[in-house]
C-alpha cells in the first residue's frame, strides 16, 4: 500500500515515531516532511501528501500536526479526500467503516505514541463496511461535484501536463476568447489553462 506521510513541527515527534513503527510493519512509508522541528505552515505539508491522494498517486496518507484539526480543515479541501481526524480508537474505527477514510489526521500534541500506533494499525486493519455507507459517500461525491468543480478538474491538469509531454506535446492550441483564466502549476513546470471548468496543460 503507498502511504504518504506529513506533518508540522508539533507533529514532528509523532511522526518520526510512526514512520519507524510503520517499517517495523513491511510498510515503507513516502515521507513529505516536515524533516526539523522548526515551525512550518502545516497548510504546506497537509497538501502534499492530500494532493497526491487526491490524484490517485497514493492510497491512503497520515497527516500529524498539534492538534490534527488544521490538517484534516487542509486535507477536506481536496476532492476525493475524506480525511479523518481521529484521537482515539472508536473514532479511528468508524472512519474506515464508515466513511472509508482515506487520510488518517492525528493530533501529535493530544495522543501518546503507543495509542498513535494502535490507531494506525487499527485503520490500516480495518475495511470499508459498505452497505448504508456507500450510499453516503455518493452523497459526499454529489457536493464536490457541485461546489468544487473547479478544484476537481484543477487537480487532474497534473496528470494532463505529464501525459501531453509524454506524447511530446509542445502546445495546445486555444482561443484566447474562450480562455477563462491562467494559473502556473510550479511543481510541474506547465501553465494551465481554465476553459469552461476543463483544465488543459501544456509543457512551456
Ligand atoms: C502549530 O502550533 C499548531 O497550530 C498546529 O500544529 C496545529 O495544531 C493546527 O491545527
């Protein structure tokens, strides 16, 4: 299973802690940062590891910060997320039974390390139950559709840049008419452009 793991500076301890417990159970976890405990936005490192499960690129991901609240508010931002943040073992529970929580968010300065790594392994154990639940997520589904289509298509313009410059791609041709707004995706060096809620990446 691929794993990504992030946390700020009041998660830092914890998340050391799990990283290592997480080998020690054959998972090698991709480790985001933070790599010191000097203080950083957690905002930074809740999207990086929320982004790519976003996008499919991992499975699942656990984000630690003080309280684990900034990054679950960071992580819910992304479609297709549904991060949990769970303190305890009955929360942790429900979360994948539930509502098949894909991020697990626990508050570094509020658990002990041994209770964090039972929480993990609780929800790295436990499936999705189905049944009611699924109908819920659908539900889940039908609001990112409706209030964040345009961060739904904004996330696969990524994946759309990559498979243009795989083919070789140089440019694609665009009335500037239709063009509803440029943004710059840095990570991937491509500018995207924004047409009618349809993002088109291409190489520059
Ligand atoms: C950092 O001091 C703290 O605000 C952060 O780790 C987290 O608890 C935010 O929700």
């Amino acid at each position: 299973m691929k794993i990504g793991l992030a946390c700020d500076h009041g998660g830092f301890e914890l998340k050391e802690e799990l990283r290592t417990y997480l080998k020690s159970i054959h998972i090698e976890p991709i480790d985001m940062g933070t790599f010191a405990e000097d203080s950083v936005d957690y905002p930074d490192f809740g999207a990086l590891v929320a982004e790519e499960v976003s996008r499919g690129e991992l499975e699942r991901g656990i984000l630690i910060c003080g309280t684990g609240i900034g990054m679950s508010i960071v992580a819910n931002k992304f479609p297709r997320v549904r991060a949990a943040l769970a303190n305890d073992l009955y929360s942790c529970r429900c979360s994948r039974e539930h509502n098949d929580s894909n991020i697990l968010v626990i508050g570094g300065r509020i658990v002990g390390k041994e209770l964090a790594k039972e929480i993990v392994k609780l929800w790295l154990d436990t499936p999705f139950a189905g049944g009611r639940h699924k109908k819920r997520l659908g539900k889940i589904e039908d609001l990112e559709k409706k209030n964040f289509k345009k961060i739904s298509t904004k996330s696969q313009a990524p994946a759309f840049a990559e498979a243009a410059s795989r083919r070789q791609a140089k440019h694609q041709i665009i009335s500037p008419a239709t063009a509803g707004r440029n943004y710059q995706n840095s990570k991937f060096q491509t500018n995207v452009l924004v047409i009618k809620g349809w993002d088109l990446g291409f190489v520059i």
